[in-house]
C-alpha cells in the first residue's frame, strides 16, 4: 500500500494505492504533519487506487476522520468503487462519499 499526501489549494489529496488492510496499514505522519503546517480546510481521501479495504481500513478512516474534526478539518472520500465503496457503505461512512463513489 501506498500513501501520498499532496496539497492542492485550500485541500490536502490523500492518495491510497492498492490494499488498505491490516497486513499494509499506512503511517499517517504525512498528514499529521500537513496539519500541523495548516493552511487547508479539507482532505480529499482519493481511493480510486485502492482494491481492497478491510476493518482496519475503515478503522484508520475513522482515525483520520476524529484527527480532522478535532482541528475543525473536514473529510472527504471520493473514487471509492466495488468492494471499497461497499465496506465504507456498510460502516456507516456513505456521508463522508463524494458524488463520484458508488456501491
């Protein structure tokens, strides 16, 4: 698995490629780091990469997620497909879908 953390304007892309499992979970420094440099008011999660999520996947979204709100960031999956949009679906993370995910 890869992660590439990328400012884009007032945003920061989170990239993952391939699988997002316990057997490959990321480090998320890059992110903590983003965040503590400011200057955004979202991180776009952008999974269209990423093949295969499991619980801890949705475990370390919803990391990300309670790091972001805690500094008043927002989150934003987008490009989740098949099996990656079902699991984000079937946690109960539909509202952090952009319009471009589906099930």
């Amino acid at each position: 698995m890869i992660l590439s953390c990328l400012r884009q304007g007032a945003n920061v892309a989170l990239c993952i490629q391939g699988n997002f499992t316990f057997f490959e979970n990321p480090d998320l420094s890059p992110l903590a780091i983003e965040i503590e440099r400011g200057g955004f008011d979202r991180v776009i999660m952008d999974l269209q990469s990423c093949h295969l999520i499991d619980s801890t996947g949705l475990g370390l979204i919803m990391q990300v997620h309670e790091l972001l709100e805690e500094n008043n960031l927002l989150l934003e999956i987008k490009n989740a497909e098949g099996q990656v949009a079902h699991m984000i679906h079937v946690a109960g993370f539909s509202g952090l879908l952009s319009d471009q995910s589906a099930a």
